[in-house]
C-alpha cells in the first residue's frame, strides 16, 4: 500500500540542517499511523519558498510572501514578465528544478495540466528532481485530480510531500489576499503550511490528494452557470430599457447578488474585458469538468452550455480575454450591444 511505503521511506529519511520536519510515527491499534510534525512553525528564518509561475495571479501572489519577509526563488517562462518581483528582491532560477534546489517549499501556478506535469514531474528539469532532501510541493494550477494524485505519490516516492491547493478569487483576490485555496493531501503538510497561505487567503482542506482540484472544479462548475445567469440578466435588462447601472446595483443586496457580481458588472459596463482570469483557462477548467462528468457518469447540462458560449469566445480570437467577455458571446447570438 502507498501509505506504508510512506511510512518505510519517512523512517529512513535523513534529515540535514535545513529541513523543515522531523516525524513521530505512531502505531494506533496495529493498523493505523499518524504523523505527528514537531518543527517550530514556518517563518521567513526557516523556510525558502520557490515559485514557478509569475502570470496575473502569481505576480501579486508572491509579492504577497516577499513582503512578508521570506526569502523567494522564482521561476517563469519569460523572465521579463518576473522583473517586478526580481525588483522586490526575488531571486531568479533558471529551471524548476534549480527553484527546488533552492527551496524548502514550491509552489506552482501555471496555465494547463501539461505544464503542471512539465514543471514538476520533468525527470531532469522538474522541480521534484531538485530537491536535495525533504521538500513540498503545492501546486495552485487549476488541474486533473488525477495528476494530483501522481504529483503525490512521486513526491512520496522521495521522501518528500505535494499538496494540490487551486486557489478561487480571480486576480482582485490575489491583490487583496483573499483567495478561496482549495487544499488536498496530508492535512498535517497542510496545517504546517498555514503560515503561507494565510498571507494569500483563507485555506481549506477539502481531503487527501487530488481532493483539492475537484473541490475547484466544483467551484468552477458554479461560477460557469452564475456567469451565463448574470450575462443573461444583464442582456434581458437592457432589452427591456433598463438602465443598466441601477439595475446592476439593485440586484447586487438581493438574492441575485453574487462574487461574479461584484467581480465583473461593472467591469462589464465598461467595457473592461482585461483577464483577472482568462477565458482561454476557463474553457481548460470547464473541459476538465466535463471529462470527469463523463468519468462519473453524471449530465450536468449548464456546465455544458458554459462550456459552449466561452468555447465561442475562444473561436473569435477572444480567448486572452478575461471570463467577463461573455457578454461578447451573448451580444452576438442577439444581435445587440450593451453599449
């Protein structure tokens, strides 16, 4: 079983000066182990972040922890795209596996599945093939469950921990720290890890490995529909004659208000379509959904049509938009515009 392999690999790990655990394994009736972590809490005196990673969210994200006072090792596709964080003191890497070289904990952000897979699990590049000893990896990309739980397992496999924690907020949430994080794995990794996400938002733990990415999966599944419902609204109120900017305001403390709400109405009425979130992730979110619908066997007919009118976007070259650009998608099959 992988849990006793775990426990095999923890008795025989060998700890240096700068790692972050140390482990009590306690037999509980014959069948059952807990780990019990007995290293002082996370601060910027003990614990090197690394972060792979630097887009719309990640940029504040890290900030966030730079401010805090901890020392962070950053990596990002284009490094001109990282230089605000280098400004604030960041020390760049040249790969993944050189940020986990230089870390005690990794965090990940970056756009699909493939790049999750690329940035972790590369056999010469990845982050995992950097750490030294023990280390953590917490993935925040919205990704496969079952990814998460291969990302685990090989962490396992060295002795070390992963976390899958996608985090809900959009770009202003990540601004303000105030993101939803979703997190699956040991609970004990993740309690330690608190400190952490505490200067990114509010955690919860939702169960062991992958049970985080299906937790934002979920997540995503309701905003798709509360977007289409808000869009809907929005277009059947100006058809009406409605001024848009009362209306917006009057529904927002009724039980048609809503995050989306907040997020985006008036971003809409200005015709502010920059990505907080991208429309081409969320067409990545909404597909993953849907295949672990069909996996589960279950029809969850508003995700579909979701999924549908921001796959339209994507067809009109409007996939680097943010998730507000729906309005485009309804415009068009009405022949109207809200300006």
């Amino acid at each position: 079983m992988r849990t006793n392999s775990l426990i095999r690999s923890l008795y025989n790990i060998k700890f240096h000066t700068h790692t972050l655990f140390t482990f009590t394994i306690t037999p509980l009736h014959h069948t059952m182990t807990t780990t019990t972590i007995t290293e002082p809490p996370i601060t910027p005196s003990n614990t090197r972040i690394g972060w792979i990673g630097t887009g719309v969210m990640g940029q504040s994200m890290c900030s966030h922890l730079i401010k805090a006072g901890y020392t962070l090792t950053i990596f990002t596709r284009t490094q001109s795209k990282a230089q605000p964080l280098l400004n604030l003191g960041a020390n760049w890497a040249s790969s993944p596996h050189s940020v986990a070289s230089q870390s005690d904990v990794v965090f990940s952000i970056v756009g699909y599945p493939s790049d999750v897979r690329h940035v972790l699990l590369h056999p010469t590049s990845g982050a995992l093939s950097g750490f030294s000893g023990t280390g953590i990896l917490v993935d925040m990309t919205t990704s496969d469950p079952s990814l998460a739980v291969e990302i685990s397992t090989s962490a396992a496999e060295k002795s070390c921990f992963a976390v899958d924690a996608p985090v809900s907020g959009g770009d202003r949430g990540a601004r303000n720290a105030a993101l939803s994080i979703f997190a699956g794995g040991d609970e004990a990794i993740i309690k330690r890890l608190n400190p952490l996400f505490t200067l990114l938002g509010k955690v919860n733990y939702m169960g062991g490995p992958g049970k985080g990415q299906y937790a934002k999966l979920a997540n995503q599944i309701t905003i798709g529909s509360t977007m289409v419902g808000l869009i809907e609204g929005m277009v059947y109120a100006h058809k009406a004659g409605l001024d848009l900017g009362v209306y917006l305001d009057a529904i927002s403390t009724g039980a048609a208000g809503s995050k989306s709400l907040d997020l985006y109405g008036q971003r809409i009425l200005k015709r502010d379509f920059e990505a907080g979130f991208y429309v081409n992730h969320f067409v990545k979110d909404l597909g993953i959904c849907l295949r672990e619908c069909e996996k589960m066997g279950i029809a969850l007919p508003g995700l579909a049509l979701a999924q549908q009118l921001y796959v339209s976007l994507k067809a009109h070259g409007e996939g680097d938009l943010g998730t507000q650009a729906l309005i485009l998608s309804l415009e068009r099959l009405n022949n109207l515009s809200l300006e």
